[in-house]
C-alpha cells in the first residue's frame, strides 16, 4: 500500500461536472476474486475540487487526496491527463429542434 504522510493519487474520468468547482471523478480498478481468481472491476466515485473548473465530463483527470474541502469532497484536481473528445453534436450546438407549423 501507500506509506504514511504520503498523498494518496488515483487517476480517474470526469462522470459530472455540474457543481461549481466540484466534479465527481470515477476510479476503476481491477482486482482478482480471492477464490475463483477471476479478475473483477470495482469502481468508486471521489467528489474532487476543481478551482478553474477546467474539467469536462470524459476527462482523465489525476486527483490527490486532501484536507477535507466540504462535506463530502476530499480530493483535488491535479492535472487533466486526456482531453475528452467532441462529438459532432456538442460541437455544433442545438441543431436538433425543428420548426413545425
């Protein structure tokens, strides 16, 4: 595991950024089941502080743990390791409506 007085890192992607400087961060990680030593995913969420709000959802993101920020957030944004891709619909903005009269 981690030594003491170190800062624990995970690395994650960006599922919601729709709290002012606060995105939810998933981080999977695989482990293998202690009897039928079939490799397993297990994910869990992290609310992480985000102060330039920089991040989008489908980001790789670093986070380090920290002192607590609020209630329920414990990590920082470190560094935005991927940039998430653009779909051909987010870019173009609010195409899909269609006048009927």
């Amino acid at each position: 595991m981690e030594k003491p007085g170190r800062r624990k890192v995970r690395q994650g992607v960006v599922v919601s950024n729709k709290m002012m400087k606060t995105v939810v961060v998933e981080v999977t990680r695989s482990i293998q089941h202690p009897r039928y030593n079939k490799t397993i995913k297990r994910s869990k969420k992290f609310k992480a502080h985000d102060e330039e709000n920089k991040c989008a959802v489908g980001d790789i993101v670093e986070i380090w743990e920290t002192r607590p920020l609020s209630k329920e957030k414990r990590w920082r944004v470190v560094k935005i390791l991927k940039k998430a891709q653009l779909t051909e619909q987010e870019g173009e903005g609010d195409d899909t409506t269609t006048n009927k009269t």
